[in-house]
C-alpha cells in the first residue's frame, strides 16, 4: 500500500496551490472508488484534469494493490501517449462526439489487442503471439475514444482447463484476490475485471462470459455486469470457448456506465455471423434506458425452483425485500413461478452443456482464433498442442492444477457437426427456453424475471439470453469464513457482496437496464459496502504534484 503520510504531505502542500490556482478544483476530482463517466468526462471537458493524470492516477492505484490483489496482468505501454494524443484532440474539439473520449478502460486477457500487450488468456502458450488487428469491440472502444489501460487477469482459458483450479488464478497473471475480504475468492472468469473496477483502478472493464463469468464476478465485488445477448458484442479475435455461448460485455460501478460501455461495443459484425442476428437499425442508446420509472408496469416472474438454496441464505432474505422495492416502484410480481425444465436438466441431462461446449472448443479454438495469428511462437495450432505445452511448462501449474477438461474433450472425440451434440442443443433449447425462461415469458406475459443474480445465470447461460445484476447486499459481519475446494482462497465469510439479475429474452436489453437503473436509484446499495483494501491514490494527488 501507498505510504500514507507521503500522500498526505503532498496534498497539504497542493491544496494551498489549488486555492490560489482555482478555488473548486477539488470539487471536480471525483473520487475513483465510485468516479462516474459523467463525472469523469465533466473533469476532462472542464480542463480540471487531463486524461494523463487520469491515466498517472490510475497506474498509481495499480501499483498500490496489484502485488497484493493481481487484478492486472499487463499495462498498455501507449498509454500515457494515447491519452496525451486524446488530451490534444479534446483542445481541438474533436472530444463531443466520442462518448468515451479519454477515459481509461481495462479488458480481459483473452480479449485481444494489436499493441504491444499480449493476450495469453492467462496461459504462457500464447505468450508473444501476434494478431492480425484489434478484436472487433476493442476496435470499437477506440473509436469511442477509450483508452486501453491494460489487461486485467481471468481464471486462466476463462476456466476451461481444469476441475481442480481456483477463480481468478493464471499463470501468467498469479492469483486476483477480492478487496472485500482478506483471501477474497474474486469468483471468475472475469476476475481481474471485477476486482478491478470494484475499487477504482480503471472506469469500469470488460469481461467475458460462457457460462457465469460476467455475472458471478459482477455480483462479486459489488458492481453492475452486463451479460448481452448472445449476437449482440462481436467475438471476433476474443480467445472462444463456446459460439453458442460466448459474449463479451461490461462490468461497471453504475448502471448508467455499464449501459454506456456495452453501446460502445454492441453490434453486427461480418466476422462473427451470430450477430447477423442483430434485430435493430442502429446500435441503442442503452444509457437512454436508464429511467426512474423503468419498473412502472412492468411484469416480473420469480421461478421459484432456481432459488436452490434456503431461506437463510443473506441473498435470498435480501431478495425477499427487494421483491417489495420493486412493487413499489410500480412493477408487477408474478410469483411463485416453476421453470419446469431445469429441474429435468438438471436430473437427466446434467452434462448435456459440457457435451456442447467440449465440441465448440475442440471446433472454435483453432478455427476462430488460433489460426488467424500472425506470429505464434510456440507453434500452438489446436487444442492437443496446447495440452501438450502445458503438460510441459512448469509455469502452468500441471498436475497441482489438472488438465481433465482437455483430455475429456480429446477422449469423447466428438466434433461440432456431430448428431449427438446437435440432439444436446435441441434438448436444452427445449427444456430450458420452452419449459423455462422463454416459455414463462410467454406464457405469463412477463417483461423478465428477476432472482438472487447467482440463480439465473445458467439458464440464460444455456439460451444465449442477456441478464443485468445490481449490487443487492452483502454477507452479514458473523458469517463464518470458508476455504475453497483448492484450499487458497476465503469462498464464503464477512462482507462479500452478492447481486440481484434481471433476466429477459434475446435483445431486451434496453427494457432490463430501465429495471435494473430503477432499483438501483431506489437502493443505492454499492456505496455502502466498503472494501476492505483500496487504493489511497487520488486526482488531486497528480494534479497538485504537477502543480507543485
Ligand atoms: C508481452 O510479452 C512479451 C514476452 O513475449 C514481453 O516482452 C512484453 O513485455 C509483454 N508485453 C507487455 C505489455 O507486458
Ligand atoms: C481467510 O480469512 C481469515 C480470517 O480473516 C484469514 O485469517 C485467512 O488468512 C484467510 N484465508 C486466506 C486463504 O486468505
Ligand atoms: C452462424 O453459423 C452457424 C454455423 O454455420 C449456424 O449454426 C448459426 O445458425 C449461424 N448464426 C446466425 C445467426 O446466422
Ligand atoms: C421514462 O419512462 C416514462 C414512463 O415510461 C416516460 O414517460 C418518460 O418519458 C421516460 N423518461 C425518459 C427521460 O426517457
Ligand atoms: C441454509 O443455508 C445456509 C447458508 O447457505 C446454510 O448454512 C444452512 O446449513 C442451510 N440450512 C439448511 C437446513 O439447509
Ligand atoms: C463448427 O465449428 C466450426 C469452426 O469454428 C465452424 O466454422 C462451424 O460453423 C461450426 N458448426 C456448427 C454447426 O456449429
Ligand atoms: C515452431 O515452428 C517453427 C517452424 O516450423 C520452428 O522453427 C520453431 O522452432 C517452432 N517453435 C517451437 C517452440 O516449437
Ligand atoms: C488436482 O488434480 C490433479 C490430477 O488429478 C492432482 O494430481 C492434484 O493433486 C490436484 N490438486 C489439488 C490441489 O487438488
Ligand atoms: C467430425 O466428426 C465426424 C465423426 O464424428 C467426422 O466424420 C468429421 O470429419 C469431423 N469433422 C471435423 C471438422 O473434424
Ligand atoms: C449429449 O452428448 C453426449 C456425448 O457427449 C451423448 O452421449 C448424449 O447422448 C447426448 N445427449 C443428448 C440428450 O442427446
Ligand atoms: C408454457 O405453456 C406451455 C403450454 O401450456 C407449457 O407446456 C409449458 O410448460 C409452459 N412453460 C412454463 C415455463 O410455464
Ligand atoms: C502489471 C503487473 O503487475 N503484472 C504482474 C501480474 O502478476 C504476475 C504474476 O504474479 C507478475 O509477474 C506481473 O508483474
């Protein structure tokens, strides 16, 4: 951690300068715990601070806790001069029409970059291989004018390697630690982009999900995540598992931002054909959605036979309540509802999605992304070779951390065109759509459902189907402490936050952002869970330090 009677000396001496040099400069340096888009961008537009400081306070609050939390894996060594080139263009006016003009931004590693960073998904196979050009949505980052900061640390292969790792753990990037709790397990695979923006050390991040893995780590570390449609943010040249499953979107302090950031990466792509699918003209204004009044006369089913767990659970009591703040704010609760279906998954069928992600991964990782490298130093073209380096390089942790999901998929020998995958899609699409989500849509006339976030993740997982979660509460302070199945990581105790989701059908986006907005305006619940390690670096920490 920072010293910090270093960064008291120096604000006392700044402040000083400040009040002479303009009186309400403070004023305009939000704190970066919580610091909003809006707030961000008024600073910048302002002339309060420049997007180097921003860049200089956010690599100073990396500094603070990575060697502590390893939420970050590599920084962007353009960054400072990107953001001076963007500081120049804002002079020139040029800053109004790109909605993230200057604001740093972090993605995870296995989202790739045409830089100098590289995307290793974790692993050291993939260390110093070249892609062709950015990936589609950070592509799109750019052109809003974001900054990429930095790579933040996944579970490494966004945990499809092993049945015996830890969330957040790679080789390349250590083990990420949660900031709410000493040995916090930061749950995963985005793991890095949750405990990242959780405490500031970027706007907000990008993370990717399968099965979980945007939403579990959201819920986590007491952020907003978005899981999109499948279809809607493109995976071109993002490090697949599964193209039935795969979609890449934010997790951010507040809905608003997290509406902002998945605007920025939305929409069709002709290099990922799923989202030909995309049903709008133009991309949404997700931020627009954002209304006091986005529960008013809204129908909310409540499956009851997901909730899998009892009463004493703190996310379920919490959950009860908030069913109370939702009537309030004008919503309709459709209770006691039963998605059928995914108990007759869960009883007959339970490795029915693992048989089709096994068979996306043998088909997409080399199709989709290891043979579209331009450079590829060890020579890693499938998933055998890949199993091979592993099983060699004792960097990767084998055998204390196994390799079973592999040598699975290699022993089934089943591909994506085989008819006992295809019969696995047909069986889920039906159990958990017709006899679940989209069947209880349709039949109540419900506009989503809404659950404690941890319960409805796999049955959008398996449908493609978007779920934003809001922070809803956190464990009690006499919660017991538990350790992991691998046994290096606090899984349950004190003050770990947990999230409520907000489930609709494909491309409803718009219509779940109002919900979750609205009950986040009413509830607010972020701001009072504190973490219990954080950066001490502020703005006017490198602001005054140039002024002095
Ligand atoms: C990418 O990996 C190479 C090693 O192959 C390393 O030299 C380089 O510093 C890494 N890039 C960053 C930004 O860390
Ligand atoms: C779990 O929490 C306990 C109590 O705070 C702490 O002593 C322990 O070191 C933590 N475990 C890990 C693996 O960090
Ligand atoms: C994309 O291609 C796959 C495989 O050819 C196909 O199954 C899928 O339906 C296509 N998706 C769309 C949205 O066209
Ligand atoms: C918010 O929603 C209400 C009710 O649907 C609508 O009348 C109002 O115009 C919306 N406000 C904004 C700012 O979009
Ligand atoms: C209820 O859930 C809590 C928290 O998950 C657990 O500690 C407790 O053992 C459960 N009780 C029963 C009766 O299942
Ligand atoms: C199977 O995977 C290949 C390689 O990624 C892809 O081109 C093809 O469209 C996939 N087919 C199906 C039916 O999913
Ligand atoms: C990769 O293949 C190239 C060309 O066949 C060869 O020169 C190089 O030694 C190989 N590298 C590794 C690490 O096997
Ligand atoms: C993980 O699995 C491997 C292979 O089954 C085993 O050798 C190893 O001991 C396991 N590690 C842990 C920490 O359980
Ligand atoms: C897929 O598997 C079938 C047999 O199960 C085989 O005939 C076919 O060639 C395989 N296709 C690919 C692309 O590997
Ligand atoms: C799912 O795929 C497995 C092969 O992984 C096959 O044995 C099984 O019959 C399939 N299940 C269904 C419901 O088709
Ligand atoms: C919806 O209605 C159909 C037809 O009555 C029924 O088969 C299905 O189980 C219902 N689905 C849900 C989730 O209620
Ligand atoms: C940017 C950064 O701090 N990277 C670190 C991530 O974690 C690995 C493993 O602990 C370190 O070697 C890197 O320096």
């Amino acid at each position: 951690m920072r010293a910090s009677i270093f960064t008291s000396q120096i604000i006392g001496i700044a402040s000083i300068l400040s009040v002479r040099a303009k009186p309400d400069a403070s004023d305009q340096f939000p704190p970066l715990l919580d610091a909003t888009l809006e707030e961000l961008r008024h600073g910048l537009d302002s002339g309060a601070f420049t997007s180097v400081d921003l860049v200089d306070a956010y690599l100073a609050r990396i500094n603070e806790v990575n060697s502590a939390l390893r939420p970050v894996a590599e920084i962007n060594p353009d960054a400072r001069a990107i953001a001076a080139q963007l500081d120049a263009e804002r002079h020139s006016g040029a800053a109004a029409s790109k909605p993230l003009h200057g604001v740093p931004v972090l993605v995870k590693n296995n989202i790739a970059t045409c830089d100098f960073m590289n995307n290793t998904a974790g692993s050291y196979a993939l260390l110093g291989a070249k892609v062709p050009e950015d990936s589609t949505v950070v592509a799109k980052l750019r052109k809003a004018g974001a900054i990429i900061l930095g790579k933040a640390n996944l579970s490494q292969w966004a945990n499809y390697r092993s049945f015996n790792s830890s969330n957040g753990w790679s080789a390349y990037g250590g083990q990420t630690i949660g900031a709410y709790y000493p040995g916090q397990d930061p749950s995963g695979s985005s793991s890095g982009s949750g405990v990242a923006s959780s405490i500031g050390l970027a706007w907000a991040s990008l993370g990717t999900e399968t099965d979980g893995s945007i939403l579990s780590p959201a819920l986590t570390n007491n952020l907003v995540g978005i899981k999109p449609t499948v279809g809607l943010t493109s995976r071109y040249l993002v490090i697949p598992i599964s193209e039935h499953q795969d979609t890449i979107g934010p997790l951010a302090r507040t809905v608003r931002d997290a509406a902002h950031l998945l605007s920025a990466i939305a929409g069709p792509d002709p290099r990922d054909n799923y989202t030909s699918a995309f049903p709008f003209r133009n991309v949404p204004d997700y931020a627009k959605a954002c209304n006091q009044s986005g529960l008013k006369g809204r129908r909310l089913g409540v499956p009851r036979n997901l909730i899998t767990t009892n009463g004493s659970d703190p996310s379920v009591a919490a959950f009860e309540s908030a069913l109370n703040v939702l009537r309030e704010a004008g919503a309709e609760i459709v209770d006691n509802l039963q998605f059928p279906g995914m108990d007759i998954l869960n009883k007959d069928f339970p490795n029915a999605e693992m048989a089709v992600l096994d068979a996306d991964f043998l088909a997409n990782l080399p199709d989709k992304y290891l043979s579209l490298l331009v450079s590829n130093p060890n020579n890693i073209t499938s998933l055998k070779d890949l199993l091979a380096f592993t099983h060699t390089d004792p960097k990767e942790d084998f055998p204390h951390r196994d390799t079973r999901i592999w040598e699975q998929i290699l022993a089934e020998g089943f591909n994506n065109t085989s008819s006992e995958i295809w019969n696995n899609e047909t069986t889920i699409i039906h159990l958990a759509g017709h006899l679940g989500l989209t069947g209880a849509l349709k039949n109540y006339t419900l506009d989503a459902v809404v659950l404690p976030t941890a319960f409805i993740i796999n049955t959008a997982a398996l449908l493609g189907t978007p779920v934003v979660t809001v922070p809803l509460g956190r464990t009690p302070d006499n919660t017991p402490f538990e350790i992991n199945e691998f046994g290096n990581l606090n899984a349950t105790g004190p003050n770990m936050p947990f999230g409520i989701g907000f489930a609709g059908d494909k491309w409803s986006e718009e219509s779940l952002i109002g919900m979750a907005f609205a009950f986040e305006q009413r509830t607010q619940i972020r701001k009072t869970i504190k973490p219990f390690i954080q950066p001490q670096t502020e703005l006017g920490n490198i602001v005054h330090r140039k002024l002095y």
